[in-house]
C-alpha cells in the first residue's frame, strides 16, 4: 500500500469509495511478496499486485467489490484452471484480498498515512478468512490501537504478534482460533507492517557516494552521506540523500541508533578515516558492512584493524573489497555492485547468473 499511497489518499479525502486490493500470501515464484497493492475507482488503476499477469482480473473483481461492499479472498495460480487462464504462468501462486476503502470503512487510513509520511510504525492487521467477520481490521501502533477484529482477547494477541513483526519489519500471516488462541488456526489475520525504512549510512563524501546515495534510495533506504569534509559533505553534492552529515565518521556512527537492517558503507579508503569507523561499524548489530578499497588497501585495513584489537569474527562481518563481482569501474556501475550484494545478503541468491542455476528463483526471506 506505501507504493500507491499518495492516490488512495486523494480519493479516501474526497469521500470516494474504491476497492484495495493486496497480496496476503504468496507460493513459489509469486511475481510480488506480501504487502503489494492495487487500488481501483472507476476506471482509474494505480499499483500492482502480479506484475501484469492478473491484474485485468482484479480489476473486474476491485470493481465487483466495490459495489457488492463485501470484500473477498482469491486465489490465483496454475493449481486453479481459472486464474491460470488470466495469465499467471509464472508458476506461482498468490492470494490476494480485495475490500471496499472509503472513509467510512476505513476511518483510521488517514491516520495511517501520517505515520507512514512520518516514518512512524505502524501495522494494518485483517482478517482474511475463518468464522469471524472477513475484512475486520485493527490499526496497531507500539503504544495504541484502534478498530476491533472482535473478542477482546483476539485482539490482545494480535496486537502483541504485530508488535513484534513491526520490530522486525516483518509482513504476513498469523493463525489464531476464535478467541485469540495461538495454538489453534480457525482464522487467519494478515498483519501488514509499515516500519520505518531501512537505513543506509555511507562514509566518505566522494563521487562513488553519489552514486551509492542515488541506488540507495532506489531500493527504499534513507540514506545519510557522512564526511568530516564540509567543503565535499553538502546537499548540493548529495541531492538523492535523505541528510548529510559533517562530522568525524566513527563519531557520529557511535551517536545514532543502528539495526539489523542497516547498511554501512565505508567508501573513504583512508585509514585515519575508515580504521576507527570500522572499529564501530563491526561491533554494531548492522546487516552489512562494506568497505571500498583496492585489495592492497584491503590487506593493509586488515592489518590495522587487528592491531587495534578486532577480533577474527568481528573482521569476518567486513564485506571487503565492496560489492558483488560484476567488473565495476565507475562510479555507478560500482553502486550497481553494491545494490547487488545488499539484495543477495537479503534474499540469499547465489549472486550467479540465472541462466547457470536451477530450482526456484524467488527465495524465502
């Protein structure tokens, strides 16, 4: 739904009634994961839930729903004649709920998008199918809710479940039994997760940043350029960054909050710089740490980060040299280097060419 926000929002405030629908869960080589939405009014089509393949068919469906008001769970895929002959031949299968939006079905979508806008947390829970009202939701935030998916204790768990998934920036589906019971899977909700983006922090204000900074936000990272340079770290040099930062590298990665899902990219090579960052870096719980730097410079960094009292299973954390092997020389093809190791470390591919390899092609998160 973030992708296709700024529309549903014009029609939610206009009083328009429109049908959302969204991929609640996906089999094999689904084109589009959880969370990816298309909205219908009238004849006006925003967003994707296939890549193309049945998005004619939800459309007639979208509208359907509209006006019958009662939402409805499909499922498409080559087990079923049907939706294989609306053109899902990828071999996948997806389910997707369609529902009518409006302000007066979902009255908390505005609040919703203000935290979205505000890269706030916050998760949509539905239910999707069981003996309870399909299309009941709950606004779950860390510290309120709104709306009901109906017992009391229902809620209760539910509310602790999208906590949690919103912690981790997780989207999916929970199976509970009529009164919340998670041992039983008489319902299921689907628990859609709007958490803040992830964070890229790239060191070292030089034109492989700019390049970095632009993929970056490509991918959906907020992205911060750091350098204690303030002649090379302004906006002007940075327009993609979401913020530049002049401050001694290691210095400032101390004072901000780092996660799992934070990449940082060391793009300085220069030791008085990069040392005593990656000294931080590596003891930080980030999902990826990179370095740039020719392999001399790699072994030389090596060294002085032992000397400095890193351990061998902190320096196995460093992705040095950066980046996947793809024969990069500039700038940008670099920044195409690295987004391709981020997306690997992610999904886990093999970082082979397709054409080489067998079995599925989308992986497991």
């Amino acid at each position: 739904m973030r992708d296709v926000l700024p529309e549903i929002m014009s029609w939610w405030r206009s009083g328009l009634e429109f049908g959302l629908a969204t991929v609640v869960g996906t089999f094999s080589s689904a084109p589009r994961p959880p969370g990816a939405a298309m909205a219908v009014h009238g004849q006006e089509v925003v967003g994707s839930v296939s890549g193309g393949c049945v998005e004619g068919a939800v459309f007639e469906l979208a509208t359907e729903v509209t006006q019958t008001r009662a939402p409805v769970l499909q499922r498409y895929g080559v087990s079923d004649d049907d939706a294989f002959s609306v053109g899902l031949t990828c071999g996948g299968i997806i389910d997707i709920l369609v529902e009518p939006v409006s302000r007066d079905t979902f009255p908390e979508l505005g609040q919703v998008a203000e935290s979205i806008e505000k890269h706030e947390p916050v998760a949509v829970a539905t239910v999707i199918s069981g003996p309870g009202q399909v299309g009941a939701r709950r606004v779950i935030w860390p510290d309120r809710a709104s709306g009901s998916l109906g017992p009391r204790r229902l809620d209760d768990a539910v509310d602790d479940d999208a906590r949690g998934m919103l912690a981790q920036g997780l989207t999916g589906i929970r199976h509970y039994g009529g009164e919340g019971e998670r041992r039983l899977d008489d319902l299921a909700v689907f628990v859609h997760s709007f958490a803040p983006p992830p964070r890229m922090l790239v060191f070292g204000a030089i034109d492989f940043a700019a390049a970095v900074a632009r993929i970056g936000k490509f991918l959906g990272y907020h992205v911060t350029v750091c350098d204690a340079r303030p002649v090379f770290a302004t906006a002007k040099r940075f327009p993609e960054a979401d913020e530049v930062v002049v401050s001694w590298p290691h210095d400032y990665l101390s004072s901000v909050e780092v996660d799992e899902r934070t990449a940082i990219c060391v793009l300085t090579h220069d030791p008085k710089f990069d040392v005593p960052l990656l000294e931080v870096a590596l003891r930080t719980p980030a999902g990826y740490v990179g370095a740039m730097g020719s392999r001399r410079t790699h072994d030389d960094r090596m060294a002085r980060l032992r000397e400095a009292g890193m351990t061998e299973d902190e320096l196995a954390r460093l992705r040095s040299p950066i980046g996947l092997d793809l024969g990069a020389r500039t700038p940008e093809e670099t920044a195409v280097s690295i987004a391709a190791e981020l997306i690997q470390i992610r999904w886990g591919g093999s970082g082979k060419p397709l054409s080489t390899t067998r079995g599925r092609i989308h992986r497991d998160t």
